[in-house]
C-alpha cells in the first residue's frame, strides 16, 4: 500500500521494468551503491502489480517489452500517480515511439546503448523534478488549506465541547458521524477534523449525497469505466479515489441509496473500490467523515437506512447545537460576518446598534448559522451607514422598532427574553398575537413557541395564531 500520509522521509524508490535480463543486472549495479530502493520487474503485469500497492518516485522502463509495451507502463504509472516521472529507454529505431512516450507523460527518454553516466544523470534529474512538484505540491495544498479553512466562532459550552471531541479524535483515522440541524456547522467541524490530523496534505473531498441524481451517484463515488453508460466516453476517477491518503466527507449521508449504501460499506471493509463497468479493482486509504440532520438509528429501524452502514460511520458522533442554543455566540458570530462583509463589499460598517441585536436575539433561527449569515449579508449590502440599525433588515420589512428594552433594579437592561416575556405579560390585554409578534419583531410562531415554554396562555385581543394561520 501507499505511504501513511505524515509518513517520514525515507530514501527515493525507483520502478525498473525490463525484460532483459542483462540490462535489469547492469541497472542494478549502478544503483547499488547509490541511496535509493529499487525495484526490477520484466513485464507489465508486474509492473501493474508494484504500482497498484507502492508508491515510486520514478519509473524506469524500456520501450519493447516481451509482450507488451513500455507506453503502457507509462500509462499505468501515470493512473496511479501523475506527479512521478518516467524515463523511457529506446533504441534509435524507435524515436517516433519515444515522442508518443513524452506525449503520454514521460520526462525523458535516453538511446541505448548508453553511457553510466549519462543514465545516472538522467535519474538524478528526475527524481529532482520529483522533488520539486512535490515541494510546489504542498506549498499549493498550504495555501489552499489557509484560504478554505473556516474559524469554528464560538464560545458557548456546547461549541466547545464540540472543539474538545475535534481535538481529541482528529489525529486517529476513526470514522466520525457528525449531527444536527441543516446550517449549524457540520462542514466546518469536518474541515477541523482534516486540517488538524495527519491527513491535512491529502485532499478533503465534499460529497452532497442528496445533490446527485440516484442513478449516477455510484459512477460519481466509485468512477467508472469507459462506456460504462450512455455519456461515459472517457473513464472517471471516482471522488472515494480523488480523497486516496485524505479525508472523504459525505453530507446529507441520509440521502444515500440504499443499492449504494451496501457497496460503498464494501469500500469501508474491503479499502478497495471497483468502478462501474469495470473488472479492476483499486486500494484506497481515506478517512470518512459523514454528516447528516436525520435521526439515522431511527431509519436503519425503518428499513431506510442499513444498520451495518450506520455502526461503521458511528465510530465517533459529534452533535452540532442549534443556534437558538448558543446565548452570546450569536453577537460573536455576526460580528465576524459583519466584518467578513463589509470587506467584501467595500463598506464602511463596523457595528450593529441595539436594536438590531435584540433582533437577532429574539429570532429563532429555524436555519441555523447559515441563515444568520445570509441575514447579515444582505443588511450589509443595503446598509448606508456605519451601524447596521433594524432598517437594514431585509430591505426594511422587519424596520419597526420594539420599544425599548426595560430596565431592571439595578439600571441595566433586562435580558432580550426577559424582555420579550415581560413586554407578553404588559401587553397581551392589548394586542392580537399578531400585533404584539410585530411590536417586538418577531414572528407569531417564534411568540407562540416562547408561550409555550414559559407556560402562558395566550389571551387578549382577537387574532390568528400560529395554528390558525
């Protein structure tokens, strides 16, 4: 198999495919004493072999083999690992073939017969053309991991003890199901869970379970062969390959066929992957990390989901709150897409004034982070001033300010939900439901749910209730 990812450095390994005995010999003696580990193997077979479960930083081949080609060592050396290089071996009446063989990813090609020298030169080359892809490769992968991480914002004790189970299960390679409400987060703990383990140079692979059609979702996870289906007209990777030494993260994991979902538990026991159509069979190493805002035991129970598939990605389950739950992470969290916006946007706001805060306390927020942040986008686009204020709303539908908040004994103001159930119990002789929801900028379910909770009835003034509505 491959190298664990992290791995220590260890000397370069080179492939040498040849049949001739001799020339595999005279190879060996002038490598002998040099320090790489090398591999010789006379036919494409066994080189097929040694590149399906090694990892090489050269490949050595000749061009005429007993029954085979040279370019085909060239293509499997390619499929299994772009970035190593190739040296081709040929005879002067072979120079057409030797371009094909630099078309198809070879950096050289060297005549025989050849000098020691000049063959050692050759190899010295590549394996520093090696070095540098794989040096230009992990300062991409560097940059693009600064760019795509996400900050996890929070500081209520639900957030950390979700940071804590992050910490702790992130250098191991356990399967992890992550849970909660649609827009809470799920995708940021399973970038924390990559970026902090020893996979963070590998690629993290996103796959939404739900946003592919049922019928193309295998070829999509697994790859498939070419002419597998109508419209398959070059053979596909699959993303479980593309996340090789990563991290493969399956959102909305419920949404998963149940035809797949007993492949793809395969692919967890096995670590191997078969694309559609195809008879070749792949070793994979990943890591999964699921997500889902279904209650999978509940559906395994149903028949909706596979039990043995649910026990594997439940090795480690981490519960993501609800935004309701979290008190002051709401100012921490719009604060940061304030900022984030008002960069983006080139604006000049810096703060949000008192009104809007009680706002944002007093919502629901049936969507989670994700609706907080499309809220705050769209107050700092059509903002106009420094201060996002209740006018900045959604375009001022929600610009009806609550009267302000009471004061308690000591002069400071009372809490938002003090407020909301003191403000219920002034005034609900007064006002409908519908005029009191508005009065304090909230909706007539977000009032209902509160009365529910504190035990109030509701009385009053005639009007429509949530379960009128």
């Amino acid at each position: 198999m491959r190298g664990a990812p992290g791995a220590a450095a260890r000397s370069p390994r080179i492939l040498v495919v040849d049949d001739d005995e001799g020339m595999r010999a005279g190879i060996e003696m002038l490598l002998r004493d040099l320090p790489y580990e090398v591999t010789y193997r006379a036919s494409l077979q066994e080189a097929r072999e040694s590149l399906g479960n090694e990892a090489f930083d050269l490949v050595v081949t000749d061009l005429r083999l007993a029954r085979d080609s040279g370019l085909d060592v060239i293509r499997q050396s390619k499929a299994a690992d772009p970035l190593v290089p190739v040296i081709l071996m040929t005879s002067f009446s072979s120079l057409e073939s030797a371009i094909s063989a630099l078309r198809l990813g070879a950096c050289e090609y060297i005549i025989k017969p050849f000098a020691n020298d000049e063959f050692l030169h050759a190899v010295e080359r590549a394996l520093g053309e090696r070095r540098l892809r794989q040096e230009n490769a992990v300062l991409r992968r560097s940059l693009r991991k600064v760019r795509e991480r996400k900050p996890v914002i929070g500081e209520h004790a639900s957030i950390r003890r979700v940071m804590e189970i992050v910490r702790r299960v992130a250098p191991s390679d356990a399967n992890v199901l992550i849970l909660g409400e649609s827009g809470t987060g799920k995708e940021l703990v399973a970038q924390a869970l990559h970026y902090d383990s020893p996979r963070a140079d590998g690629p993290l692979v996103t796959v939404n379970c739900g946003a592919i059609p049922s019928e193309l979702v295998e070829a999509e996870l697994f790859g498939h062969a070419r002419g597998a289906y109508t419209g398959a007209v070059t053979a596909g990777e699959g993303l479980v390959r593309e996340a090789h030494l990563g991290t493969l993260f399956l959102d909305e994991i419920g949404e998963m066929p149940l035809a797949t979902q007993v492949k793809f538990l395969r692919v967890l026991e096995e670590k191997t992957v078969r694309p559609v159509g195809s008879r070749e069979v792949h070793p994979v190493d990943v890591r999964i990390v699921a997500a889902t805002n279904k209650d999978l035991k509940a559906a395994s129970s149903r028949g909706e989901f596979r039990e043995d598939l649910f026990y594997r990605l439940n090795v480690i389950d981490v519960t993501m709150p609800s935004l309701r739950e979290r008190g002051r992470d709401i100012d921490l969290l719009a604060e940061h897409f304030v900022a984030r916006y008002a960069a983006r946007f080139g604006k000049r706001v810096t703060g949000m004034d008192r009104s809007f805060k009680e706002f944002l306390h007093a919502h629901d927020w049936p969507g989670n982070v994700r609706e907080l942040q499309n809220l705050i986008e769209r107050a700092v686009l059509l903002a106009d001033q420094e201060t996002l204020t209740r006018a900045d709303l959604d375009g001022g539908r929600h610009a009806r300010a609550p009267e302000p908040a009471p004061e308690g004994e000591d002069g400071h103001p009372l809490s938002v939900e003090n407020y909301i159930r003191q403000t219920v119990l002034k005034h609900q002789d007064q006002y409908s439901e519908l005029e009191l929801a508005s009065l304090l900028g909230i909706g007539r379910k977000a009032l209902w749910t509160r009365r529910r909770r504190w035990g109030l009835p509701r009385q009053g003034r005639p009007g429509k209730g949530p379960e009128d509505a």
